[in-house]
C-alpha cells in the first residue's frame, strides 16, 4: 500500500502526522523506541552487501528515520542527520565541508558556542575564520577569498536579533562556490524554510521548539541535494548519532510545535509591544517590531515570530541588570528557549568584534514561555521597578 501523503495539507495536519506510517508498526500511532547497536541479517550474502533497510545502530533506526523523514517535510530537505545536540548540529557540517586551508565567514552575531569552536577547533585544524556584519547583505562579496568554503549565517543574530539578507548572501556565496549554512534555531522551519532561500544547509537546534519542555538536547541538520552525500558520510564517520529516547521526545514534541509556536509568538510580540512603552526600556530587540531596523526583511522573508527577544534597559549597567533579573518571581534565571516556560538572562557580547552596538544599557535577553500574558507582564514590571530603583 503506497505511504501516506500530507504534502497538500496544511502545517499542523503535517506536524501531526509526517515522519513514522503507522501502518509500517502494527497501527500503532507512534514510532518505536528502538534501542539498537546490533541489527541481525538473514544470510552471508545479505550481511556482505549490506542489502537491508538497517545495519546498524549508528546508522539509524526506525526511530531516527521517522524524525528525520519528519524534518526533511518541514525544510525541503534531501536529507537529515540527527545529531546529540544543537551545537553538535553546527560542528558537524562545518567538519563535512572544512579543511585545512580553507576560509570561512561567519556572521559576528552567532550563537557565541559557534565562535568558540571556530575560533578554537576549526583555527587549530588549519581553516581560518573571519566574522562579518550582519548587515553586509550582498556586500559579502568583498570578504569572500578563493579559499572561502563555507559561508555561516544566523539570521537573527542570537541576542542581539539583526536581520540578515539571506538570499542575497547566499546568491553572492554561491557565485564563488562556497556552501551556505544557517543556524535556523528562532524561526523554525515553521516561520522560514532556509532551503527556499538558497541555503544549503539547515541548521536546528532541537533541543528549543522541537523539543519545547526544556528536557531534552538533540540537533538536526537538513541538506538540499548536493549537500547531502557529503553531509551524511561525514556524520557516519564521526559516529555522532542521537541517543532514541532523545530522537523519540523530539518527534512527540514535533506533533504539538506548530500551536505552541502560535502562542509563543503571540506572548511575545504583546509583552514586546508592552515594553516598548515602558519607562526604563530604551529599546526592542524583536524583528517583528516596526521599529526593528530589520523588520523590512522580516516582514519579506518570514512568515511568524518565535518566543525570543531582548529588551535593552534605559542607561545603567551590571547593577541593573541584576536588579531586574533578582526581581522576577516566574521568569527563570537559565540559559536555553523554546520550552513552556519563561526565562530571563543577562547578555554579554564580549567575543563579538562588529555586532557590538552601543546600547543604551543592560542587554536583558527574554524566552516567553506559554504562561499567561497577564503573569509575565507583572513581573517584568517587577524587573524593571527593581532595575529604576537599584
Ligand atoms: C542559536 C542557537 N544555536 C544552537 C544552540 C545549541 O543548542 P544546544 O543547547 O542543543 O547545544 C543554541 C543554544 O542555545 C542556540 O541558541
């Protein structure tokens, strides 16, 4: 009997129901959690060509492959890697597509754990980085060398949440022969498909809105065709395969994304909308605001907003921040985003060489949770009494 399709359906039919047919597991509705290193052949022959769907636990199960068939529905993708983490999402294909000798130019407001391991791993095996404004747009050319392989973009900047040209960027990137990778984290597939941009690579930290209960780390990557042999052989050589109960809480919290997004992005764009009004805030970091300097290419690009966004307090420093912060009763102090709940923390951009400001005071970076408005405007109006008062 032919798989089922959802290609003609819409989002939330899909999220509940791409990945795993159950029919292919008795009807059950979802995918076993197979625990697997061996997989057993029924002859020589068969074991000597590998001729079998699965050969073993590193190279995917059919729990592994239900997300995965999941994800490539969402991106457009030819192809997707499963991987321990979201970081683990991001050095794994700079590994496939890196080597010595060769330039790569990431956007300066990156994930600040993605500076580190270009600036550390990636220099020491012989690769060398530059960084770049995320405004640059097309102009990236004039930073492009021969040797520049791979082109990484973060759009928007984490923390600090500019909007970058993507399609411009990768046709530029393109034109030179280096491979585009994003780390789609805030937008999810949901709110921007990187692959309907001219990107090559998708990356996702699953652990934020995939995931969405704070409890578990994986990483996607998704590759469009020309990407992907390269992409998947470099994941089986590194042996870097996600744990199945990891893989199988992700596929669960996949089927409920789409309405905790919508209620995430409505959270926030209100409390943003809020706080732009309030005394002690100098300004919104939040693209879908009118007054973001990248709202134009938000509003082009994107079709929703996720639950995260920074607020920058009027004057002051360290002192209110943490004034602010110590003040919250429901916002938690922790790294991380995308889960039901709210959480507050201080941003540094000590390691950022362009995308630096100025800012009128304290960076305060906020992941909206899916408490109730009423509740979180009370405590940040709490936050920002103890901030005017400190
Ligand atoms: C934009 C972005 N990419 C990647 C990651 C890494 O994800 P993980 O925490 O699963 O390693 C994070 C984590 O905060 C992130 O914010």
């Amino acid at each position: 009997m032919a798989r089922r399709s959802f290609d003609e359906c819409g989002i939330n039919t899909r999220l509940a129901h791409n990945g795993n047919d159950p029919r292919d597991f008795y009807g059950f509705v979802n995918p076993p959690v197979v625990h697997a290193s061996t997989v057993l052949f029924p002859d020589a022959a068969t074991m000597a060509a590998r001729a079998q769907k699965y050969t073993y636990g590193t190279r995917g199960t059919p729990t592994s492959e239900a997300l995965a068939l999941a994800i490539d529905d969402l991106e457009g993708s030819a192809g997707t890697i499963v991987v321990p983490s979201g970081l683990a999402a991001v050095t794994i294909p700079l590994l496939a597509f890196l080597s010595a000798g060769d330039h790569l130019l990431v956007v300066d407001s990156v994930y600040s754990p993605t500076r580190n391991f270009c600036n550390g791993m990636l220099k020491r095996l012989g690769v060398s980085v530059d960084y770049y404004d995320p405004h640059a747009g097309a102009g990236i050319g004039s930073l492009m060398k021969p040797e520049t392989k791979v082109v990484f973009t973060e759009s928007p900047g984490s923390n600090t949440f500019e909007m970058q040209d993507i399609g411009a960027i990768a046709s530029v990137a393109h034109e030179q022969g280096a491979v585009v990778m994003m780390d789609n984290t805030w937008a999810t597939p949901l709110f921007f498909r990187p692959l309907d941009h001219g990107v090559d690579i998708s990356i996702h930290a699953a652990t934020k809105y995939p995931a969405g209960h704070s409890d578990v780390l994986l990483g996607t990557v998704s590759a469009n065709a020309a990407s992907w042999e390269r992409l998947h052989d470099t994941f089986i050589a590194m042996g870097c395969c996600a744990g199945p109960d990891d893989v199988y809480q992700v596929l669960r919290g996949l089927r409920t994304m789409g309405v905790r997004l919508d209620r995430h992005q409505a959270t926030a764009l209100q409390l943003a909308r809020w706080l732009e009004t309030k005394d002690g805030v100098a300004r919104v970091l939040h693209p879908g605001l009118e007054s973001h300097p990248g709202h134009h290419l938000w509003k082009r690009d994107f079709c929703g907003a996720s639950g995260i966004f920074s607020i920058v307090l009027d004057g002051g420093g360290e002192k209110q921040a943490n004034a602010f912060l110590d003040a919250l009763r429901i916002f938690g102090l922790g790294y991380s985003w995308g889960g039901y709940e709210s959480l507050a923390v201080n941003v540094f951009l000590g390691d950022r060489v362009i995308a630096r400001g100025p800012y009128e005071g304290a960076l305060i970076r906020l992941q909206i949770g899916l408490e109730d408005v009423r509740d979180l405007e009370t405590d940040l109006q709490r936050g920002l009494d103890a901030a005017r008062g400190s």
